[in-house]
C-alpha cells in the first residue's frame, strides 16, 4: 500500500490522460482533454500544498505547445489554499506573456470564496460554465 | 489560560495538512460554529501550517509544530494555538503583502487576517514562533466587535 502511495498511474480515454498524484491519504487526477483550438484540464480534489505541485506541472506542460486557450475547470475542486492560488497566478502569468486565453470555470463555494478574499476574481477571466469558457 | 481540548504534535510534511483541517473543521462544528466559518478557519490553519513547513522549517519533514485547541464557551468559537521551533521572524515581516500586486506567493497571511476574528504572531522565548488565532460564531463575533466599538 505505502509503494503503490508512491508510485503514478498514467491511463489513456479517447483523447483525454488522466494522471494520478498520490500524496498520502489523498489524491490530486487531473484529466487533460483537447479541444479544437486548445486544451481543458480538470483537476479532481484539494488543491494544497502537497497537491499543488501536480496542478502546476500539468498546467506547464499543457502551456508548453502554446494552444490557443486554456480553460481551467475547477468543478471537481472543492478546496484550494494560496498555493493552489499561486499555481493558479503563475499560469496566468504565462498565459498573458503568450497571448494565451486562460479561462477558469465552475468554481466551486469555498474556491470562489478564497478568489474574493485575495481580490482574484477580476485578474482572472472566472466563467460559469464550460460553455461559457469555450466561448470567451 | 486552562488546558487545551486537544493538544497534538506533527511533522512538517504537507501530506499531514489535509488530515489537521478535516480535524480542526469537525471540532469547530462541534463548537457551534457554521459551515463557512468551520470553512474558513480549515483554511487560515492550512495558510498556517504551509508558511511553517515552506518558510520556518524550509520544507524540512521531520520538524515538529506542536497544535493546541480550546473550544470557546462565551463567546462561542474556537481558539488554535500553533507553535514551532523555526527561526524567529521579524513580527513586521508577518502583515501580508499588497493584493494590488499580482504575484504568487505572500497571500497567506492576508488570508490568515481575513478569515479569522483574531490573529496574533509571536516568538516563543525558548524558541520558535506562536501563533495564536480565534474564530467565533458569527452572531457572538458581531456582538464582541459592537462591544469594542462601544466601549472605545
């Protein structure tokens, strides 16, 4: 149990990867799915310090073949502390110096909320829906 | 100040967090205190935890940060002590950062301020830092603050 704690899995659906971060108890997935002219990820779970680094390594890659827009989808996130934020900034950061479109969707109560209290919600461009982000 | 309910010690590894604030969160409940406000002392506790492990310990695994936890009776709240044995820290270094300036990082002690009803930082004289911070049930928050502007 403690080595498969340790280990990644990696699965292929279609045109979507799923890794698997196992940190402790918990556990941060982050499915990547392409879309026409970009690609979405969605992170599934606490986003922490100890998780935080999988959100930023599957934000680096995605942003390295530059795509045209990146559409965050924290619907499967229920929790995030500042270094998730912080994930978060650095990937906006990159997105403005590429002229990428970065767009975060569905947040979820307490995400929303820690957005407000740090004065994100207007730095970001924050959408309802997954609809509404493959349209901004 | 009388014993705490729960009195517990924890190595600094990240891993831990998410059991610490599912604990701190439940006990809260307990206490009386609602949904968001349980949500927001699960998160200044986390902000805690990570400014020790990352910037007291330098993400060290095997440090100590002891927690202590009183629940409050009148007003209802909790009150969490948390204390370390990292370097000292220059008590005007622990205000937060500008939100004006966009940049990751620094956020989490703005946060701490924010979410809690009282924060207090200091250096432990036998080493390390305390940090001592209260949340109270709304109702008995707001009349605590009518009082204080009332009697100032």
């Amino acid at each position: 149990m403690r080595r498969c704690a340790r280990t990644h899995a990696v699965q292929v659906f279609k045109s979507s990867t799923t890794i698997t971060h196992m940190s402790g108890a918990t556990e941060l997935v982050v499915d990547v799915e392409a879309i026409s002219d970009g690609v979405i990820l969605r992170p599934k779970g606490d986003v922490d310090m100890a998780r935080s680094p999988v959100l930023r390594t599957k934000l680096t890659d995605a942003l390295k073949s530059k795509p045209a827009r990146l559409v965050l989808d924290l619907s499967e996130v229920p929790y995030m502390d500042s270094s998730g934020l912080a994930t978060l900034i650095e990937a906006l950061q990159t997105t403005r110096k590429n002229k990428i479109k970065f767009i975060v969707c569905n947040l979820m109560p307490r995400v929303r909320s820690i957005l407000e209290i740090a004065r994100l919600t207007t730095v970001f461009t924050v959408v309802e829906n997954r609809d509404e982000a493959l349209k901004a | 100040m009388s014993e705490p309910h729960i009195h517990m010690r924890i190595l600094s590894r990240p891993e831990l967090m998410a059991p610490v604030r599912a604990m701190l969160c439940e006990l809260a409940s307990r206490a009386g205190l609602n949904e968001t406000e349980c949500g927001h002392i699960a998160l200044a506790i986390d902000e805690a935890l990570t400014n020790i492990i990352r910037h007291g310990y330098k993400n060290d695994s095997d440090s100590h940060i002891w927690i202590s936890v009183w629940e409050l009776e009148n007003p209802k709240g909790v009150r969490i002590q948390m204390d370390d044995l990292a370097p000292h820290v220059e008590l005007e270094k622990l205000k937060g950062r500008e939100l004006d300036d966009i940049r990751p990082g620094g956020l989490g002690v703005h946060l701490i301020h924010s979410l809690m009803d009282s924060v207090h930082f200091s250096k432990r004289p036998e080493g390390g830092m305390r940090l001592v911070v209260e949340k109270l049930h709304a109702h008995a928050a707001a009349n605590s603050h009518a009082n204080v502007k009332h009697n100032s």
